[in-house]
C-alpha cells in the first residue's frame, strides 16, 4: 500500500491511495487495515479536512469496535463447518442468505468500502456522509446479530469457547482418504483448497513435472506456456505451499520481474498455509509465530519461503528449489540488451548460487526474445539437463502426452486450452501482432526483423551502379505459417 499524488485537483484533498484487494478472514484483514493505516499517516497530516481521509478514519475506527465479535461469529463459523458440514462465504458484495454468517459479512464489508474509498478518484462531502451511514450500518449489523445467531449455536452443542472447540478439532482432525490424495497430488491439494479451480491436460502435465522436481527426480524444469493459462496459479502459488507441506522444513525462493509481484505472490502462499484446510492436509506444516511476512516466512520446522523481484539481493539464505517466474516485465524490458544480460548476471551471481545441494530450479514463463533468460539458458547451459515443456497455444504439429494412464493427443490448429481461448479467440488475438503471437503464444520468439529474410543476406555493397533490368519482379508468399 502507498499514498501517491495523482494530480489532486485541489490542496485540502488527498489523491486516492494504491490499495491490495481485502482479505477475507479477521486475522488477516486486521493486517490489512494495519498497514492501511500506516498509508494514511501522511494524509492525515497533510489533508485533516479531506472527506477521503475522514473517511477511511471513520471506517478504521469502526473495523476496531467489530474486530472481536467478528472473530467470534468466524470461530463459530469454523466450528460449524467443522461439526456439520456447513460452508461460508463472506466475498460477495451482495448480503448472504444465511443469518448466521450476516455479522461476518457486513464486519468483512468494511474492507471492501475502504478498498472503494481509498481508490475513487475523488470523495466529496456528501459521499463522505453516505459512507459514513454505512458504517453505521455496517457497525449495528455485527452488534445485533453477533450474539443472538451465535450463541444459539453454541447452546446447541455445548460449546463455550468456539476458538478452543475449532482448535481441538483441528489437532483431533484426522485425514481421509481426501487430504491423503490431496498431500501426494498436487492437483488434488489444489482442488482440495479451491473447489472452483478448472484443470486442464496441460495443467495436469505441468503438475507431472512438479511432483518429479518434489521427488528429485528433476533437478532443472523450464515451463514455456501462453499468458493467462493458469501457469503463475499452479506454479508460484500452489506449488510452493505444497512443497513445504510435503517438507516442512525445506527452503524455497520465488522471484519474479518486480518485488511487489513477488510480496504478492508470497502472500497469496502464505494465507494458504495459515486456512484450516491446509492444516487438515498437512498438520504438521505450521507457520512459525515469529516470522509471517508475506515476503519471507517461516514454518515451525525451520523452513522457509522467501520472495524477490528479479536484481533483488537473496544472501544468506538457500534454496532446495528456486523458483523463477517471468522474469521480464514487458516487450520493452524484453528488447533491451542491458536489460536481458543483467537477468542473466543475476540469475548466474544469485540465483544459482543459492542452491542448496540437490536443489532444483524450476523457470516459467512466455517467451518476449529469442535471446531471454529461457533461450539463454538452453543455448549456454543445455549441459545442465534442463526438462522443457514448451506448449504453444494453437499445435503446430502432432503432439502426445502420457501422464499416469492417461494419453493426451493434439493436431495442428488445435487450442491448447479451448474451455478458456478456441480458435476464434486466439485468432483475435494473432491478428492483432504476429510477432507477439509467435513469441507470447507460441514460444518461438524472432528478431525485430525477422528469421525468415534477414538483412545480412544481402551483399548491399556488391554493385557500384545497380544493374540494367528490363524486368523487375516481386514475389510474396502471403502463406507464412499455413499448411
């Protein structure tokens, strides 16, 4: 979170304010409103009269009074999930029909209308009043229904102190055969936390490749796949959680082309690993009280998780696996040779040097440049044994894949992903570049000028005077890629 000037328009109004979406438990909701408070610090000093400011001190002030009932209706919302089954969701903006799970909902409301307020572009008196009637709403609708619904439950079933009851539970929590499956497979952990997740072929063989780099049995694994398809999900996110779940007391490093991607990839890693879901996968992987940013944590085995943007300094600690997401930001970072051989320097002076023995790395992206870290790597250091699984968006040519039992074919034209981006889609997207396309898409990144007809070919000084012709002619071949 920061307070940037965005061009405020006059000086008693603050700018809006770059906020992180809101959480959606009490724990760490509490950190978010924390650190937006540390945002708001200098606004409150330079903009006192701001409706923005007063604004968001009203919604702070309010978070405060609710937070400890709040926690309470969530304990017992845990318990009884826990005791009969019965799920919660407090994300949709629009009121949920379970009574029970109401005061949850307008305490998590909070978070959302102050998300809204930091980031509108301007608050004038009268929306300041309408947020502050909401507040109030919001305040009463924890008040009044905390009690009532809650302790009807905790009368039902002899239950005095919901947090205690959810703790005994847990640690008597015993797994079945669902979190057994879901602790040896990583598509299986990951549907076990994310019930909505839709599994693709491919992502079934970037998991295949997971389980081997886990198991040792790939110590370098380089996944080439078109963006948004769900590589950054499976690999930087899931993965990592599952991996210190299956070894709890072993390092990882994830790093990406900025810090502030990669906090917000640790983040997303770490609140996987405090969800009772997790810990009814892995109860013995638990995250140390002393050490939970979302940048660098700990588990209670001496594991660790750490997360850095690419050029970022990583001394003094290891990795078993080092992990490395797209690694460049845009096609401009993409096309600067300062900028590629500084990746490579860092990936040769950091990266590699903090492995730990045996320890694996593991590199995903799309592909900007023939010369990227991705190219470089298996033109120089193809001795290393890299595994390579490259999946262009639309096949070029027969492909089969073998994963378990299963066999998964494609033939030229067909879409890698066809639930999420068919034939008609991608070929919007080609026609709008096909550099990009051949490069993001299809993994096989060019030159600016081309590898079909380059320059160089041509001898421009092989003539003084150019030859008499009595015929010119110009053949074009409009075919290119076509079969």
């Amino acid at each position: 979170m920061s307070l940037k000037r965005r061009n405020a328009r006059i000086n008693d109004c603050s700018p809006p304010i770059d906020l992180d979406s809101p959480p959606h438990s009490c724990a760490d909701l509490t950190i978010w409103f924390n650190e937006l408070t540390l945002a708001l610090h200098h606004g409150v000093a330079q903009w006192p009269e701001c409706p923005r400011v007063k604004s968001l001190q009203t919604i702070l002030n309010a978070w405060g009074r609710v937070r400890t009932p709040a926690g309470n209706v969530e304990n017992v919302l845990k318990a009884r999930r826990i005791r009969e089954g019965t799920d919660y969701d407090v994300s949709s903006p629009e009121p949920p029909d379970d009574p029970m799970v109401l005061p949850l909902w307008h305490a998590i409301g909070l978070g959302r209308m102050a998300q809204d307020v930091a980031t509108a572009e301007s608050i004038d008196s009268a929306a300041a009043r309408s947020i502050a009637a909401s507040v109030r709403i919001a305040v009463a609708g924890v008040a009044t229904r905390e009690t009532a619904e809650t302790d009807a439950f905790k009368r039902h079933h002899g239950i005095k102190d919901a947090e205690e009851d959810v703790r005994r539970s847990e640690d008597a929590f015993t797994p079945g055969p669902i979190e057994r499956r879901a602790a040896v497979s990583l598509l299986d952990f990951v549907q076990y936390l994310n019930p909505k997740y839709q599994i693709a072929f491919h992502h079934r063989i970037i998991a295949d490749a997971l389980e081997k780099v886990a198991r040792g049995e790939i110590k370098r694994l380089m996944v080439n796949v078109p963006p948004r398809h769900g590589k950054t999900a499976l690999v930087s996110k899931y993965f990592p959680a599952w991996y210190l779940g299956r070894y709890p007391d072993r390092q990882i490093i994830t790093a990406t082309y900025a810090q502030a991607l990669a906090t917000s990839i640790g983040r997303d890693v770490r609140n996987q690993m405090g969800e009772p879901e997790y810990q009814r996968v892995f109860p013995g992987s638990l995250l140390s009280e002393d050490s939970k940013a979302a940048n660098k944590f700990n588990t209670q085995k001496n594991g660790v998780y750490l997360a850095v943007g690419v050029g970022g300094p990583a001394t003094g600690f290891g990795a078993n696996v080092f992990l490395l997401d797209d690694p460049v930001k845009n096609r401009e970072d993409a096309e600067s040779e300062v900028i590629r051989q500084r990746n490579k320097d860092w990936y040769t002076s950091v990266a590699n040097t903090r492995l730990m023995p045996g320890g694996a790395v593991i590199l995903i992206s799309t592909r900007w440049h023939a010369d990227d870290v991705s190219g470089w790597l298996l033109k120089e250091h193809s001795d290393e044994g890299w595994t390579v699984i490259s999946l262009p968006a639309i096949a070029e040519e027969e492909e089969e894949w073998r994963i378990g039992g299963e066999v998964w074919r494609r033939s030229p034209g067909d879409a890698l992903w066809p639930a999420w981006y068919d034939k008609e889609a991608l070929a919007a997207i080609r026609r709008m570049s096909s550099r990009d396309w051949n490069a993001l898409y299809q993994q096989r990144p060019v030159a600016a000028e081309g590898n079909r007809c380059k320059l160089s070919w041509f001898d421009r000084g092989r003539y003084s005077t150019p030859p008499h012709c009595s015929r010119i002619t110009l053949s074009i071949d409009r075919a290119e890629g076509r079969r």
